[in-house]
C-alpha cells in the first residue's frame, strides 16, 4: 500500500516537471528567476525523498517477513512432533 503512495507520488512529480519544466522562469533575472529555481530545488527533493522512501522500504518489510516465516515455522514444526 505505501509503496503505491510513493509511486503515485513520483508519477505526479513526473507529470509537474513534464507540464511546468518548460514554462519556468528560470533563466530570468529578478524574483522570476529565483521562483524557478527554487521550484525546480523543491521539485527534485521531492522526487529523492519519494525514491529514497521506495529503496529502504523493502528491507523493513524483509526483516518482518522473516520474522514471521520463522514464527510460522516453529509452529508447523510444533504440529509434526
């Protein structure tokens, strides 16, 4: 479930630079120039943060999986003795 949330976090990101990229002010002088900027920084820290959240998602979830494969051993094997 969450790593749908990032993803569809990254796919919206993807279409707001893709429409707005073009559009910015970023080679103006003045405050136009620093909002474009400063949009296109927030943008792409937006986009690591979701792709650093996506890389350390699976190990977290690994470790109780394992947890969990061993509860669920130690059980089957309680059943067989």
């Amino acid at each position: 479930m969450l790593k749908n949330r990032l993803l569809l976090s990254l796919l919206c990101i993807g279409a707001m630079l893709y429409i707005a990229v073009p559009r910015l002010p970023v080679t103006e002088d003045g405050l136009a120039g620093w909002f474009g900027i400063a949009w296109l920084v927030l943008a792409l820290m937006a986009v690591g943060g979701n792709t650093a959240a996506i890389m350390y998602l699976p190990k977290r979830k690994r470790m109780v999986r394992k947890a969990k494969l061993a509860e669920v051993k130690k059980v089957r094997l309680r059943q067989y003795q």
